[in-house]
C-alpha cells in the first residue's frame, strides 16, 4: 500500500471512529431546546451566492456546498476549467482565483496564460474524471482521488495555424488527487493542492 492510500485510509478509520464515538453520546436522553437559532444565523441561500469564477463559465451552485457532493462538484468544475481555458472563453487567472497556496495550479495558470499572450488555443481537446468514490470532509479541508485522463489535442495560433510543439498526445489514466479547503468569506471550496499523475 503506498503512503497517499495508507493515509488516507488511516484518515478514514479515525474519522469513522469520531463518528461512531460522537454518535454514541446521541444515545443519552436529552432534554430538548427551547429556542431556535436565530434567522440571522443562517448561511446565505443559494439565491443570495455572490457569483464566483469568471463570468462566461461561473462556479455552479452545487458546488459552493460544504457537503462531500459539494466538494466533489467543485473538483469536477475547477478540472472543466482547463478545457474552457484552452479554447480561450476564460481566462486562465481564474485557475489562480480559485486556488490557495497550491503550487500545481500556479504552474498550469502560467502556462495557459503563455498561451493566451501568445494567442493560441486548443482543439479537440476532451478529458474525463472518474472520482473514486466521494471526497473526504474533515473540518474546513476535503480530499479525494480520482483517475484523469485527456485526449490528444491541438494547439492553434491566432492564424488557425497548428502549433506542433505545443500539441500533445492523450494522457493515459492518471492516478490523481485534490485537497480542497473551504472559505466559508466566499461560501465556496478552493484548490489548495492538486496531483495528476
């Protein structure tokens, strides 16, 4: 077993523990409350999100959730963002926007970034992401594996001519990961690490 499944299965086994310990205290008889929470309290609505990520290709609702789906609906999203890059409906800071301290995503924003000051885009460019099974939610981090994998694509310059040295082959599986951290000013998760491969 290497160290990243070693860990996260120790992550697994002790957070299951806090749960069966937590859920064992629910088993005393309590007296119920008086008052309820106050309407103040209360998260924002989805209604009342402030739009986050760039304004052609926004971070869906579902995904501003501090829920297991949540972060895997973000991970989903910020992954779809390289595609939407590439073509050249968004810019590539948004990457930059919607990381923490992540030195991955650093890397990929300043290649895009290249691209788009030199004028290029990419063609035929298709990926997938298969999670393996939903994210891990500890406090305000999640973390979740999943196999990426994309396709041969094309880069073009602003003339529509093929820029071979700058085109690739597909991937191949890639045994990936994401740790997330939640921002609860911005009511959303953020990348704050990423392997691929």
């Amino acid at each position: 077993m290497d160290d990243v499944a070693r860990r996260t299965t120790l992550r697994l086994v002790a957070g299951l523990a806090v749960g069966v310990a937590l859920l064992g205290g629910c088993a005393e008889k309590q007296e119920a409350s008086d008052t309820l929470p106050s309407a103040g309290a209360a998260e924002p609505s989805e209604a009342e999100l402030p739009p986050l990520g760039p304004a052609e290709f926004p971070v869906p609702d579902g995904a501003r959730e501090k829920t297991p789906e949540g972060a895997l609906s973000f991970a989903r999203y910020y992954m779809s963002l390289g595609k939407e890059i590439g073509a050249g409906s968004v810019p590539a800071q948004s990457l930059r926007d919607l990381s923490v301290s992540c030195p991955l995503c650093q890397q990929i924003a300043a290649s895009y970034e290249a691209d788009q000051q030199s004028g290029y885009t990419y063609r035929g460019f298709t990926y997938t992401f298969k999670e393996y099974g939903p994210p891990l939610v500890t406090g305000n981090e999640a973390e979740l594996g999943f196999v990426y994998s994309q396709s041969e694509y094309v880069v073009v310059d602003a003339s529509g001519r093929e820029v071979l040295e700058r085109s690739g082959d597909a991937s191949g599986d890639l045994q990936s990961g994401m740790l997330l951290q939640w921002r609860a000013d911005l009511n959303s998760w953020l990348v704050s690490s990423l392997t691929v491969g």
